[in-house]
C-alpha cells in the first residue's frame, strides 16, 4: 500500500473543489461555506474500510459537536482505500448504516465522490458521471439543516442536475482533463 502524501492529496482535492465544483458552479451552495473557511478537507491515512469506517465516525460526531460557523461540511478524503467504485459504493451502505447508529439520520448525511463514479443510467465514459467525480474517493459529510437552507434560498434547485449535466457536456472529457490540470506541470 501506498504512503499517504497528505499535502499532494489536499493540493489535488482543493483545485477540484475551487475549479470544478466553485468554479464550474456544480454546486451553487458550496463557495459561501469555503470562502468563510468552513470546509474541513481531511486526507485520511485509513487503508482498510473498517478503518475508514472509525475514521469516519469521528468525523461525524465532530461535525455534529462543532458549530457550523466554524465546520459546516467535511469532505474526508481517503486515497489509500476503496479505489474500485464498486467497493466504495457497497461501502456507503456501512456509512449510512453508521449515521443511524449515532442518531445523526435527519442531521448530517453523507453524500459521495469517487475519481470513477459511475450513474447506475449511465455508460463509464459518459462526461455526466463527472458531477460525482473527485480526484480521490471521498465522503462528504453535510448538515442537513444547512442544505434546508441553501436549497430554500435557491431560486429553482431542481435546475441544478440539468444545468450540471449541460455544463458538463458542453466541457467535454478532454475539457474536464485540463479543467483538473495540475498548472506545474504545463
């Protein structure tokens, strides 16, 4: 197993979230919590899910302990586990399993990325898929009172999938490559 390179991992997630999920707007709830420095981005050095899943936990009862102007979401990134998106998906069964067993279900929710995400619709190739797409596999913890608010503040939040879905394709694959770029390298 890999060595975990914490500084390139939350090099790499910070690009993806400010170019691609800010930038290209895939989530018009998500500049104001990181521009008021309330997303906690965690790189884990778990390399089993059970690990994972302990890990995971603690960041729950962490962000249900800390006040939201402070911590408002957490996106736990975990390089070194769950690389096969099948895997990763049987796995948020156990993570939603876990919310219910902390009595968090109505408070936070975990939503999923993975560098492979796949619509159960859709083909492996199909630039869609890129909505659900991250640099590494990662487990985004959200308030739900926060999400009530952001989606009642929102003019037509059942635009959102679609607008997604069109800026996506008018992107491209190759666009999305160079979107992700790391600029060193160039």
């Amino acid at each position: 197993m890999a060595d975990l390179d914490e500084a390139a991992v939350l090099a790499e997630t910070r690009r993806w979230i400010e170019r691609a999920v800010i930038g290209l707007n895939l989530c018009p709830f998500a500049k104001a919590a990181y521009v008021r420095q309330q997303v906690r981005v965690v790189a884990s050095d778990a390399s089993t899910a059970d690990a994972l899943l302990e890990e995971l936990g603690e960041e729950l009862l962490r962000l249900r302990d800390t006040p939201a102007e402070l911590i408002d979401t957490t996106l736990l990134v975990h390089p070194l586990v769950l690389q096969d998106f099948l895997d990763y998906n049987d796995f948020l069964d156990r993570a939603d399993a876990l919310v219910e067993s902390l009595q968090l279900e109505g408070v936070l929710q975990v939503a999923s990325f993975h560098p492979d995400y796949k619509f159960a619709d859709s083909d492996a190739d199909d630039v869609e898929n890129c909505t659900n797409r991250s640099p590494y596999p990662t487990l985004h913890l959200l308030r739900e009172d926060s999400i009530d608010r952001a989606v009642a503040a929102y003019p037509d939040p059942g635009v959102i999938v679609e607008r997604n879905i069109e800026t996506l394709r008018g992107l491209g694959a190759e666009g999305w490559m160079r979107l992700l770029g790391d600029d060193t390298t160039h």
